[in-house]
C-alpha cells in the first residue's frame, strides 16, 4: 500500500508575521514581484509581496502584506503572470531583525553553507489568478511533483481569487511612498506608478520614459544637481554585490516625443492601436538606468503599466530625472484608474501644464475684454478664443494644423534674438529650433 501523501499546515499572512516559527507554509496572492536582480553568487534575488484577506489596510496599515525574499538561480524564479495570481510556499524561512520578520525563501541548489552541492527544501507553485476559464492547475512548479488536496487546497485558491477580485486589487494600489510627478521633492526618495512610454538605449545608456498624467516640475535651463542626499550607498552601490561605481553620463537631457520632429503625420498612423493611447498630456518623465542593475531582457515593455521604488532623482539641463539606483526595484502593477481620471479630466479642461495653472487662466477665453481677462506675463496672441494645445498634440496633428499653445523655452535659435527679424539666417528650423515643456518631450507644453 503507497504511503498516505503529507498533510500540509498553512498559516495566514497575520499569523506568518506574528508567528515566532522558524519555517512555515503559506498560501497568499502576489499583489507584485520585482525584476530579478544578480547577487554576488551564483543565484539571482527578486521580492514578491504577498497578501490575503487576514489583514487589511483599514486594520493595520504597517503589514497589510509581507515582502518575501526569494534566492535562485534565475530561470528558477517565480515568474508572476499577472498580480493577483496566487502562490504556495513550502517550508519558508523566517528570521527575526530588529524584532521584525524577514521572509526567506531559498529554491534549487546550495552553492554554500552546510548544504553545498545539495538542493534547498522551500519550494512553490504558482497559480492564476480570478478570471475566465482558470483552473487550479499550477502553471508553475519549483519541483519535479508536489502534493494536491484538491477539496482543501482548491478551496484555499477559490477564497484567495475571491479576496483579490472584492479586495485586494484596490489594496494594492496604498503606499504612502508614492508620489505623482509633480509632487517629486529633491533629497527625498520616492515611488512611482507609472505606465511606460518607451525604453531606449541612448549611446549605451538605457533610459525609462515613464507617465503618470502629470507634470514633472521645470527648472531653469542651466540648473544641475546631483543625486539625492549624496550619499555613498546611492552613489556607489552601497557595497551589496560587486557592481561598479555609478556611470551615468555627465551631461544630457532625455526627450520622448511620439514622432520625429522632421516625419510627417499621417492620420493612418494616428489610427494605429500603438498610437491610439499615447496620452495628449503629462509629462514623458526619463528614468535613468545603471548598466548592471537591470538586465535589458528583465526591463519592462512600452504599455506596461508598473510600480518604480525608491527612485532618487537629479536635474540635468533644466530636466528633473529619475534615477534607478542600487536599491531601486520595479514591479508590474496594473493601470492606476485615478491617475487616467485625472489625466483625462486635464484633457478636458485643457490643463496642458501642471506648473503653469495661474498662467491658463482665462487662456482659453477670447482676449477681446469681453471673455475675461488673461494673466498677467502671458504672451498674447490671436485667436484667443481657441483651446491650449501640448507640443505633443502638435507633433501628432497631421498638416497643415495651427495650434495655441503655453510652452516654457528652455532654448531659441539663433542666439541674438534680433536675428529673429532678418533674413538669411542659416539654421533657423521653426519649432525644430526649440524646445517646449519641462521635459522637452512636447508633452508639457
């Protein structure tokens, strides 16, 4: 006769945390999982941050969920499909730090330590989250075979897809270090939840363009700063892994525009799925990446929508940057429906500049004395009766457009504006020859 399979005792999230075990057995929804990231060994480390429905944010703002540490090499990570899916951990390890709870789940083989040369004994599965046609098949085993109760277990995963459908997606969204572009202080690390424009390569740089809706502050054209509170472990890596000191370039602002400023627009293009949500407004806000943080396959894709943590940021050239550091992560999250409320709300009254809302007062009322009067300091001009236009809504009109726009000028050519008036001046390229917007990017103007 085969031997009875184990019974497994699961914990909740709550008494995880509480618990003073050594080592538990687990059942919890991913709200997120960070890309993977080398260590000085052999294995790579991501975090996945878990929850359920034992404690919630009315509760207890402190742990409405539990960071878990996961060690391995990297194809035998978790790899999330989408938040919300659920996870089963086997004989996950806990320590005590600072009378606080540090969640360890190594997986695959030991490299050091007493059990060198064998495997680990934490193990997982992974399953989807609520939605059509699910099963509670897992679509992910760190094991060759794992036991499954399908009365207990699969009762376990229904109250989970249960708890994330009612609960736990708008839980996710809480975090009291995230911030709006516009709120971005200097000397403060921040968190981001953002949809990503674009990544690119610039002469080896990898950079973000990341939005959220709004709009990154401006400074003045000539400003530089360093990065945030100058401190070694932001600078040089902090000594965990050996990585380099940081190289990111001297100089350089980074601008995103939906089109080259020289292609002409034609309204099939616009028509394309893969421009019909690039937004009118906010700013395309640059993210600049260290070369061996992230490997280029790890970053994520242009529509994702994600969480950045623990951002540091400088100005380079007038353009406040993000800056990806030794101890920043990113997390795939799902759209921020507040975000999208407000951005479309901006849309609507034609709010294309964050910075400048006294200075749109009456901008998109006629100048006659009739319509009202309009700021002080704002330039005047014809036809004012017509809405404000972003720089990036100028790019993505085809020709022949005319536009009204509130932009700030970081740039003019050529130098002696004097020159304005003459003829034959070699260079002078139109809107080509500037800049709009604090970023550059024609999305602030």
């Amino acid at each position: 006769m085969a031997p009875k399979p184990p019974t497994y005792a699961y914990l909740s999230v709550h008494d995880v945390y509480i618990s003073r075990l050594n080592e538990v057995n687990l059942y919890a929804v991913v709200k997120e999982s960070t890309s993977p990231r080398a260590t000085k060994g052999t294995d790579y480390h991501m975090t996945l941050k878990v929850a359920d429905g034992s404690v919630t944010i009315n509760e207890n703002k402190a742990f409405a969920d539990i960071s878990i540490n996961f060690f391995a090499p990297k194809e035998q990570l978790p790899k999330l499909r989408e938040p919300g899916d659920i996870i089963r951990i086997h004989r996950l390890k806990i320590q005590q730090h600072h009378n606080r709870p540090n969640f360890t789940a190594k997986v695959g083989p030991m490299a050091g330590g007493t059990g060198a040369g064998g495997f680990a004994k934490c193990h997982f599965l992974m399953f989807d989250g609520p939605g059509e046609g699910v099963t509670d098949e897992p679509y992910q085993s760190s094991s060759n075979s794992h036991t499954f109760e399908a009365e207990r277990d699969g009762a376990r995963i229904s109250r989970l897809r249960e708890y994330w459908s009612e609960v736990g997606k708008y839980d996710a969204g809480y975090n009291d270090f995230t911030k709006t572009l516009n709120g971005i202080e200097e000397d403060v690390l921040y968190d981001l939840h953002c949809k990503v424009l674009n990544v690119a390569d610039i002469s080896g740089t990898r950079v973000l363009y990341v939005w959220d809706g709004s709009d990154a502050r401006p400074y003045a054209p000539q400003t530089n700063t360093g990065a945030a509170g100058d401190d070694s472990q932001w600078q040089d890596g902090g000594g965990e892994g050996d990585v380099p000191p940081i190289q990111h370039p001297i100089c350089g602002r980074y601008d995103w525009t939906p089109y080259p400023q020289h292609q002409v627009v034609k309204c099939a293009a616009l028509d394309a799925p893969d421009n019909s949500e690039v937004p009118r407004v906010g700013t395309a806000f640059p993210v600049v990446m260290r070369q061996f943080d992230v490997a280029f396959e790890d970053l994520p894709l242009a529509g994702q929508w994600i969480r950045l943590r623990a951002l540091s940021s400088w100005v380079r050239g007038g353009q406040l940057q993000g800056l990806y550091v030794h101890h920043s992560k990113w997390a795939r999250a799902g759209p921020n429906e507040d975000w999208l409320a407000a951005a479309a709300e901006r849309v609507q009254n034609r709010n294309v500049a964050l910075w400048a809302t006294d200075l749109q007062k009456g901008g998109n009322q006629s100048q006659s004395g009739v319509g009202g009067a309009m700021a002080e300091g704002l330039t005047r001009t014809a036809h004012g009766n017509q809405p404000l236009h972003t720089l990036r809504e100028v790019l993505m009109t085809p020709p022949p457009s005319m536009h009204r726009c509130l932009v700030k000028i970081v740039q003019h050519w050529p130098r002696d504006v004097h020159d304005f008036c003459s003829e034959g001046i070699e260079g002078i390229g139109g809107i080509g020859g500037s800049e709009g917007g604090d970023g550059g990017d024609g999305g602030d103007g």
